[in-house]
C-alpha cells in the first residue's frame, strides 16, 4: 500500500509539473536553452521570441516573433522544427 501511494504522489506531481509548462520566472523554469519572455517560455502557446536561439537549441526557429516549435508557432521546412517534421505549417 505504501509503494501503490508513493507512487500515486509521484505521478500527480509529474502531471501538475508537465500541464504548468509555460509560465516562468527564470529560464531555468523552460526547457533546455529557450528564454522566459514576460512570464511565458518562448516554446510556450503565448510565448513569444526575438531571436533563434530564444527557442532553443534543436533547430527551431523564430517566425515572426513566434517559435516555429511552439504549439501556436508555425513552420515553413520540416529544418524548422525539433522534431525533423514540418506539416501543413506546423512541427509535428
């Protein structure tokens, strides 16, 4: 019983962690090498970037103050995106 609700708190902790992405203080509060613009990480729906490298490092690329790997970015190469894939203007 004791493991079944450890690992219960584990995982609840996991996903409030995982659904909060986004919002920041500090870089260190977003994924590896992207910036805290205004409270919101540049791969972050709402975030925004001046440069490439507000993005990160994996190839994502700033689009009109938008990261190209951000859920509301967009793509125009399939080099664009982190992932290797660039569909109907998204990273896939």
């Amino acid at each position: 019983m004791r493991i079944f609700l450890a690992v219960m708190v584990f995982l609840c902790a996991f996903a409030l962690s995982a659904r909060d992405y986004g919002k920041c203080s500090f870089n260190s509060d977003c994924n590896p090498n992207v910036k805290c613009n205004s409270g919101v990480c540049a791969d972050a729906a709402g975030g925004k970037c001046s440069f490439a490298s507000d993005c990160g490092f994996k190839g994502a690329k700033c689009n009109s103050g938008k990261c190209s790997n951000a859920p509301d970015g967009k793509c125009s190469f399939s080099s664009e995106c982190p992932s290797g894939k660039c569909d109907s203007g998204k990273c896939k």
